[in-house]
C-alpha cells in the first residue's frame, strides 16, 4: 500500500467513524429518554417525527439557538477549552476499538480500527484519564461553587476508580499478553471470553467503568439535587451540548471497550465450524460486535435508572476499599489460573 | 469520632450489593414491559370524577335562574379575595340575586371553600381544568361564563350530597 493509499483508507474509516458515532449519540439520548420513560410506564418522547425518531435532532437545534452564557467572574479561555477537551478524549478513544475481523475490499487488507497500534489499551487509559481535565477545568472556570464542587468530585472520582480499572485489564493483559485490542480480541476465541474467565475483574472494570463516565450510580460531578448541574451549570447552548454529547459518547466508548475487553469483541464462539462464507462470518461478527455494545449500552441506561446515587463517602468507600482490593485479588485469580492451566 | 450504631444493620448479603441491585433491576425491567399509563393530552382528555376540584361555577337551575342570592359569604372566605359579589333585588321568591358575580381565575387557588361556605349549593367546583387566557381581562370570569345548567354538576352536587352531609 502506498503512503497516498494508506491516508485515503484511514480518512474514509475517520468519517465513518465520526458519522456513526455522531448518529449513535444522538440515538443514546432518545434511547436514553425512552428507557426511562418504559421503566417509569410512561410513552416519551413520540412527537417528532415517527415515534419521536426526529425528538434529538429538535434538541440538537433547540440549544443551538440558545445564547452562550459565560459567566463574568469566569477563566474565558479555560470556560471555552473544558467542552472541547471532552469533547476531543470521547471521540478520539474510538480510533483503537476494533469493530470486526480484518476483512479484504477491493484487493486492499483492511483492519476494521482506524488505527491499529499495538498501544491501544494504554491509549484508551490515557485519554480516559485526560478526560478528567475537561471536566475539572469546566468545574473551576466557571467562578461558581456548584461547578467547582462538580469538577472536585469528579477528579477524586475518576483517581480513585482509575485504579481498580487499570488493575482490572492488567487482569486481560495477563492472559492476551498484549496490548493491542486486535489481539486481545483474538485471545478470546471461542468460550474463552474474559468475563467467563475472570468473572470479578470484569464486575470491577463495569463498575469503574460506570464510575470512569459519570453515569449513575456515580454521577456526584452533576448530582442534580445537591449541585445544580454540577460541573457543566454555568454552560448553555453549544458548550452545553458538547458536554452532553461528550457524556454518550463516553458512554458508547466504555460499552465498546468492555465489549473488547470481556466479551470477546467481534468473536461469536464457533462461527468458523459452521463453514460459512468468508465475508457472510464477517458481516455476522460486525454484527455481533455492536448488539453486544448495544446490549451494554442499554445496560447503562438500565443501571441509571434503576439505582439511586451513591453519597459521596460511599463512593470512596467502594472504591478505595472493595473495589481496588477485588480487582488485586483478580489479577491474583488470573496469575494462577495461567500457572495451573498455563492458558 | 465513635461510630453511630444503626438500629439495623445490613446483612452480609445485603452489605455485597450485588443481589439487592439485581433484585431492584429486575423489578425496573418487569416495569418496562408494562403498559404505561400516560394520556396522550390534546387528543385525550383526562375525565375526572366528581371528587374533582374544577374551575368554581354558579348553579343555573331549570328554571333558567342561578340559585345564588349573593349572601356573599364566598367572597368573604375566598383566601385569595378572587370573588366579587354585588346583590340586586328581585322579584322572585329569594328576593335577592347577584348583579355582578366575578371570579378572578388568575387569583383562584381552587380550594373550594366557596364551595364548603355557600348555604345555597350555589356555587360548586366543575370538572373543567382548561383555563388559558391570553390577556389579563379576560381571566376575569362574569356570569356569563359562571352560570352552568344544574344537569352539567350533577355528579359533583351528588358527591357533596353524600361526603359533604
């Protein structure tokens, strides 16, 4: 493959990327709003368009029209940069999710990532970790105590879960013997799925996952009833709408990597014993790919509203006291399973 | 610090979370298959029952005359002052009625003691919640929207009837 060959493949997987994910976010809040209404037995959202299907785009062009508030005693430069650092971490984390098998188009071998380094695991760590920066800036920038508290609570949050999420996927990293997503999705054949394997590794890393993006149970940084909006309340229009659409796409991000990570990416157990069609196995396992992210999307949703928030002290508790020690005695499990069964 | 002791503590199985959280989804998902009790409000109207607290109407009895003979013991216990009542003669047997009878419906609160108060049954509280202005005069109801047919409150005379004694 040429340099100029290389460049147009990886532009056209980026467009793709950014188009779906863009469509996919906006799908989560309707999806979001009609969970919601399901479990609390009203219709939502069913207005606009069929069954309510235009409902985000009205949202979409609701806050564009509204006028952008930046508070006087607030850090202008700072108040401006915190949505696009959010912004910027949510999607560029999608660029080492493998979403299929490599497949052949047109004569060309093409890794269905956009770029498959052989960091991948520790790209999403990094960027999930800077991820903190676009929230805790919002917090402190805003001048305003609400926002402040939000940001504060976020970057303990987010520190304290780091830690059992790292030690989760040493747990992965242990058995694939790579940091690079491709391979640790190969390293799941068949059964061998990490959840299967490593059952408390993989209730750690959901739950800092829940943690990592905000969502409730662990959503303090907003926490309506004590914050106001917590760190995004003195943000309106489209700086608000970056927040917002950072959230889900953190969201799908975190779906995507526990997919990757503990149900076996692309992998449906078996599929190349039924003899089927090259590009028909392709097309299925693409396929399983995104029901499995949809399914753990929806159980997000699920979770958020089903579970009342955890209090500030219970969250540290949690963290620092049950699920970092959980995720130590993971790694442990894991270590003798690979001396006993030399997996 | 001590530590305060609980009057209950938890039990380890519901310390490990786990099964509570189960529990209470598998509650939400049993909910989400159920069929859900919204109204879909322009097309369908809530119909309320007698027990409901209307907008206040004036009782017009068949013989095409309201009932009131504007004692004005409502407009005294109105909290909100929302009522004004102005007493006429009249050559019928009750001898007096209400020239002028308004009711300000941007300072009525619905908690009809006007109602509770009226010794005539004159005044009752209607099913009607669909009260939209789009000035301030025109909140301001006179008689010609006050007085509705006895046949209309039926159901509300009834209830009074039965729980007012």
């Amino acid at each position: 493959m040429t340099l100029l060959e290389t460049i147009i493949i990886s532009l056209i997987k980026i467009v793709l990327i950014v188009v779906l994910l863009l469509l996919s976010v906006a799908y989560m809040v309707y999806f979001e709003r009609k969970v919601s209404a399901w479990i609390q037995n009203r219709k939502g959202p069913n207005r606009v368009g069929w069954f309510g299907l235009l409902q985000p785009f009205a949202d979409v062009f609701k806050l564009l029209f509204k006028e952008d508030i930046v508070p006087d005693k607030a850090n202008k430069t700072l108040h401006t940069l915190a949505p696009f650092i959010a912004l910027f971490v949510a999607f560029s984390t999608y660029a080492v999710i493998p979403i299929g098998p490599p497949v052949e188009i047109l004569g060309y071998k093409i890794n269905l990532v956009v770029a498959d380094v052989n960091i991948g695991i520790l790209w999403v760590l990094a960027l999930t970790s800077l991820g903190v920066y676009g929230i805790t800036f919002a917090g402190w920038s805003s001048g305003s105590k609400h926002s402040l508290l939000g940001g504060i609570r976020s970057s303990a949050q987010m520190i304290s879960y780091e830690v059992s999420m790292g030690f989760s996927i040493a747990g992965v990293l242990l058995l694939s013997q790579s940091l690079q997503p491709m391979k640790i999705v190969q390293a799941q054949y068949g059964w061998m799925w990490n959840a299967v394997v490593q059952p408390i590794g993989f209730i750690t890393f959901v739950v800092s996952a829940f943690a990592e993006t905000n969502r409730l149970p662990f959503d303090l940084p907003e926490a309506e009833p004590e914050l106001v909006g917590g760190y995004h309340t003195e943000y309106s229009s489209f700086k608000f709408a970056g927040f917002f659409l950072a959230e889900y796409a953190n969201m799908i991000v975190a779906s995507m990597v526990i997919v990757t990570l503990y149900l076996g990416g692309w992998q449906i157990p078996y599929i190349d014993k039924l003899g089927l069609n090259n590009n028909l196995t392709v097309l299925l396992q693409i396929g399983a790919f995104l029901l499995k992210t949809a399914f753990i999307l929806f159980f997000f949703l699920w979770v958020r509203w089903s579970i009342p928030r955890f209090r500030y002290d219970q969250l540290m508790n949690l963290g620092w006291k049950v699920m970092f020690p959980l995720s130590l005695l993971n790694i442990v499990w894991v270590a003798v399973l690979i001396m006993i069964f030399g997996l | 610090m001590t530590e305060k002791k609980r009057i209950k503590n938890l039990s380890l199985m519901e310390r490990i979370y786990i099964p509570e959280i189960a529990k209470g989804m598998w509650l939400t998902l049993k909910t989400m298959f159920k069929p859900s009790v919204t109204l879909q409000y322009p097309e369908v109207k809530f119909e309320p029952t007698g027990s409901y607290r209307g907008r206040p109407v004036l009782v017009k009895d068949q013989n095409e005359v309201e009932r009131c003979v504007a004692c004005g013991l409502c407009a005294r216990v109105c909290p909100a002052l929302a009522i004004e009542v102005q007493a006429s003669e009249t050559e019928l047997e009750k001898e007096r009625y209400p020239q002028k009878f308004e009711i300000n419906m941007l300072r009525c609160i619905f908690c009809g003691l006007c109602e509770e108060v009226c010794p005539e049954e004159a005044i009752v509280m209607s099913k009607d919640y669909e009260l939209v202005f789009s000035n301030r005069d025109d909140a301001i109801f006179g008689k010609d929207k006050l007085l509705v047919p006895v046949e209309n409150l039926k159901e509300r005379l009834d209830f009074l009837r039965k729980f007012k004694g």
